[in-house]
C-alpha cells in the first residue's frame, strides 16, 4: 500500500493496527501485544485516539507531499514520453548498470507481474535490454541501453526544476534527518 493509502486509510479509521473504521479502544496495556504498545506521547498521532488532530499526522503530510510530488513528476515526465514507473526503473539501472526483475522491482515498489509487463514496453521502446542472469538461468535481467540512458538523462533535465523546488527551504540537516526518520518509519511499519 502506498503513503497515501495508509494516510486516507488512517483517516478513515483504520490505523496501523488493523482496527474497523468503528473507533475501537484497546482495553488494556495487558490486552495489546508488546509490539503494539503506544507510549502517551505518541497516542495524540493514533486516529483511533480523542487526541487525534488530523492535520498534526505524520501521514497526512506523506500523502499530501506524495499527492504533490506525483502530480507533478507525472506532469513533467509526460512531456518526455515517460511515466513514474519507467522513469524509477532507468533511475534504478543508471545507477546500478543492470538488476534482476524482482530487485528493480523491490527499489522501484512496484509489483513483479506489472514490473515484467513496464519492462517489455520499455523494451520495445529501445530503453532496456533483457537476458538471462549468467549465474541463475531463472533469473531475468534488465539492462539499461544506450537510448534508455538518453531517455534518463532527458528525464533529469525535465524534472530537474521540480527537484530544486522540492528542497527549497530545507537545509542539508534537515534533509538528512528527514530520510533518517522516513527509513525508521519504513522499518517499523514493515517489521514482522
């Protein structure tokens, strides 16, 4: 699920923690399991609690700062030819020159069987090229091409205004504790 699925998902009443849309309460510390355990600061960020303000939820604002940027990416992206999903999967080869399909699939968080599908278009658009993994003949590979890193490059010089504008106003700190807080929220919301 995305950002933004979880924020309206939340603002629906459906939490974190599986809770029906009815403002269900946990009865008791005793009753939550350890990994569920809310500290009183923190409850004010729970749709669930009397606390709650909407507009101070962390995942509000992903979802709104998501809406925003994939509006806009999608906008500037259309006007090269390309879209979100392809512009990920260059982004992913230019830097690591080849990937197998799950593990561009897994850094561009897009699902296998789509990814297979956007990487056989982009195939015939010249971009990528595919092969069997030289070490695992199960494994299929995408390769960037010469075409695919003149797409990538026109891609950066496309959207390179919207990344400028992005970051206005934030300082390297704050940028740097914004991927530290982003990545533990990523860890804590998919730890098992």
């Amino acid at each position: 699920m995305t950002a933004q699925g979880v924020a309206l998902n939340a603002l629906a009443g459906t939490a974190f923690f599986g809770h029906s849309s009815k403002r269900s309460r946990v009865g008791s510390i005793a009753d939550m399991p350890a990994a569920m355990y809310i500290k009183k600061q923190h409850r004010r960020y729970i749709p669930s609690s009397d606390d709650f303000d909407y507009s101070e939820f962390p995942f509000y604002w992903l979802a709104h700062a998501q809406g925003a940027y994939q509006h806009h990416l999608e906008k500037a992206l259309k006007k090269v030819g390309a879209d979100i999903p392809a512009w990920r999967i260059l982004l992913f080869l230019k830097v690591h020159g080849s990937g197998s399909i799950s593990e561009i699939s897994k850094h561009a968080v897009i699902r296998v069987s789509t990814m297979t599908r956007i990487i056989q278009r982009m195939k015939a658009d010249g971009w990528v090229e595919t092969n069997v993994h030289a070490d695992d003949g199960r494994v299929k590979e995408a390769v960037l091409t010469p075409a695919g890193q003149d797409k990538i490059n026109e891609i950066e010089r496309t959207t390179e205004k919207l990344f400028a504008r992005s970051f206005q106003n934030l300082t390297q700190s704050q940028i740097f504790k914004l991927n530290k807080t982003l990545k533990q929220l990523y860890q804590n919301i998919t730890e098992d």
